[in-house]
C-alpha cells in the first residue's frame, strides 16, 4: 500500500506546478534594461526614440538629447521641456530626479549636489532636441562631471553615446 491515494496525487501536482511557478520568474534585470524600461517614469520623452549624448570637455562637459529619427520630431517639445526644468534644478543641486532612476550612489553625484555653486550650468535648445552645459572651474567639479556622465553612459548602453 503506497498510502493515501490523495497525498500522492498532491504530491504530484506540487511537483509539476513549481518547475512551472520557476518558468514564469523573470529574470534578474541589467542596469541598462532597468534604466531603458523605468525611464518613461522621470524622462517625458522615449528612449527608444531619443538619444542621449555626453560630451566631456575640459571645464565639464555637455548632455544632449536628441530624436534619433525625423519621424520622431514628437519627442521634441517633452525632450526641451525637461532639460530646461533640469537644468534649473541641477543649478540648485538638486539631482535627486536621475538619482532616482540610477540611484543614489551614482558616481559623481554626491560631489556634484554638494558643489552645485561651483558650477555653471545652462540650458540650450536644439533643432533636434536640447543640450544642458556643466562648467566648472575646479578639478573636483570637473572630474565629478566626468564621473557622473561616464555612469550614465554605462546605466543607458545604446539609448547613449559618448562623443
């Protein structure tokens, strides 16, 4: 007698539904498809149909974003929009909109909402999007620049490019 028939043929089922329960978890996500899927939540704009671009330059450097198609001019005015008020609050040190995408630890960061008065930074439009400037005139800002712009690069992968 193997014993109690309906203990079997639970036993059974539990065994054929975890594989199944194991199939559906999805995997753990990259940085990069973490920042690519969550970005729609601070960024008005797609990713899939922007680009953004870092320029590092010897007083800081530059951010742009730009539509990576003409048929994409309706990005423009959410791209433009959210570059002026993030210029605006980046000039106060308040960085805490890409600190909650990438997170708090962000390379540079910390150096850049501590030395905010110790940079310039100004918005501009373009024809295809916007670009926000950073200068500064000491090498602590200018290397938190570099350092905040090189984890972006990394967390955004082919939403970004160096140039």
């Amino acid at each position: 007698m193997l014993g109690n028939p309906h203990s079997f043929i639970i036993g059974v089922c539990v065994c054929l539904a975890v594989p199944a329960l194991a199939d559906n978890a999805s995997p753990p996500q990259s940085r990069q498809a973490h920042i690519h899927h969550q970005g729609h939540s601070v960024m008005p704009f797609s990713l899939k149909r922007t680009l953004h671009v870092f320029r590092m330059t010897e007083s800081g450097g530059s951010m742009q974003v730009v539509i990576r198609k003409p048929d994409a001019a309706d990005q423009l005015s959410g791209i433009q929009r959210h570059l002026l008020h993030m210029a605006a609050r980046f000039s106060g040190g308040d960085f805490s909109v890409p600190a909650s995408l990438h997170g708090e630890s962000m390379p540079g960061l910390r150096e850049l909402e501590a030395g905010a008065a110790r940079m310039k930074v100004t918005y501009a439009p373009l024809p295809d999007g916007g670009e926000i400037r950073f200068e500064a005139e000491d090498l602590e800002m200018i290397t938190a620049i570099h350092r905040w712009f090189g984890a972006q690069l990394s967390e955004h992968g082919a939403d970004a490019q160096a140039q």
